[in-house]
C-alpha cells in the first residue's frame, strides 16, 4: 500500500512537471517567425497602384513587381544585429529583374526596426498580443514632406489568424494597423499584414489630399497623393 501511494505521488509530480513545460513552451513563443531573418529568403509582390498628380491633374494607374530578398547580416552604426535587405523591381513576369533600392532590418527581443532612406519604423512588436498598441514612428523626424508620419500609433488588430492574400491562404497572421485618419482634406491609411514563417504578406497604403468635392468618395475626389497595394504572390530561399 505504501509503494502504491508513493508510485502515485510519483506519477502526479511528473504530471505536474509535464504541464508546467508545456506552459513555459507556450510562453516561450514569442512570435519571432512573424519576421524571417535568413540569408536568402525572397517575397515577390505584385504591386498595383494609383498616382494622382495636382500639377497636371493627371491620374495613372501603375502594376509591377518587386522581389525582396536579404541578402546580407552585418552591425549597424549601433552595433546592433542587422539584415541588410535588396529589393528589386521588374514591369512584369516576363521581364528582368533590376536591383532598385536596399534597406535593412534590426530584430530585436521586444521589436523589429525597418530602416529605409533614413527613415526608422518600427515594424513589429515581440511577442505579438492583439489590442497592443505602440509608437511606430518614435525615431522618425516628421517634417517637411514626412509631416503626415507624426504620431501615428500602431496598432495589432489580429493575432494568430487565418487570412487568405491573393488566393494563398496562410494559417497564422497578425494584421497591424499603421494609421487610419479622414479629414475633409487628407485620409491617411495604412495596414501591414505579417504571416509565420513569411514575413510581410500585404501592404496597403493611402495618401490622399483634395481641395474640392468633399462629398464624393476619395477615389474620385483625390487631387494629389497614392493608393498602394502590395500583395505576396511568391515565397521562399535561395
């Protein structure tokens, strides 16, 4: 009987232990696949936009391609862990692909920082929780032609779900809300969406002004500004 009791205490302490480690495991993940850091790993997107031009009064509508690759870990001028990232950009399926800008990553525990022509957002927040909200653009100097990116407050409006960009379906994402601001004379908006093991599977970007027609929708009444879609079509390491 005794041997019985202690073989029982035995078995509910290992019982314990075992639910204990599965709590730290799930604790443990912090969402860090949501940003993929290694060396050869590409997104091409299709990007369709809209370009309006108060100087001319012109509109153009503008489809391409651009493939994003990182290529390069080095130290920044913090000495800090770093990706260096190309992107490239080509009319269409059929044509060549030019190297057209890089810019970098720097993942950190809590946070991943995008910095690109001198500007440094920050992207994404470790471990992602849905309602988390941060200053995204902190470490930007608004002014001039980046007035419009002053305090913009971040936001995660979706965590771990299944989302479906131009007909791929990804099980895991996490949707962050840049800005989403309307007067009569400018909209701001912006949207990122992340997937595991992708990174970045969608972007959407408006910046709208008008002077006139304030009651007819933005899409008609836009004298200056752009609406940009950015959508995954393709994935993977080279």
């Amino acid at each position: 009987m005794k041997y019985f009791k202690l073989l029982s205490f035995i078995c509910l302490v290992g019982i314990l232990a075992s639910c204990k480690k599965d709590e730290e495991t799930k604790e443990l993940d912090l969402g860090y696949d949501y940003i993929v850091e290694d060396i050869g790993s590409y997104i091409v997107y299709q990007v369709d936009s809209i370009i309006y031009n108060d100087f001319d009064a012109s509109i153009r509508n503008v489809s391409l391609q651009i493939k994003e690759k990182i290529v390069e870990n080095f130290k920044d001028n913090l000495d800090r862990d770093a990706h260096r990232v190309e992107r490239y950009v080509r009319e269409n399926a059929e044509a060549d692909w030019h190297l057209n800008r890089t810019y970098y990553l720097v993942k950190q525990e809590r946070a991943c920082e995008k910095v690109e022509e001198n500007l440094r957002f920050v992207s994404f927040v470790f471990p992602p929780k849905q309602n988390l909200e941060w200053e995204g653009n902190r470490f930007i100097e608004a002014v001039d032609n980046n007035k419009y990116l002053a305090d913009w407050t971040y936001k995660l409006t979706t965590v771990n779900t299944p989302a479906t960009i131009n007909g791929v379906n990804y099980d895991n994402t996490a949707t962050v809300l840049l800005r989403d601001r309307e007067t009569q004379i400018e909209k701001v908006f912006a949207k990122e969406i992340y997937a595991r093991g992708v990174g970045m599977v969608y972007k959407e970007w408006w910046y709208l002004e008008t002077q006139n027609n304030f009651e007819k929708p933005w899409l008609e009444k836009a004298e200056k500004g752009y609406v940009v879609k950015i959508q995954a079509i393709e994935h993977g390491r080279e």
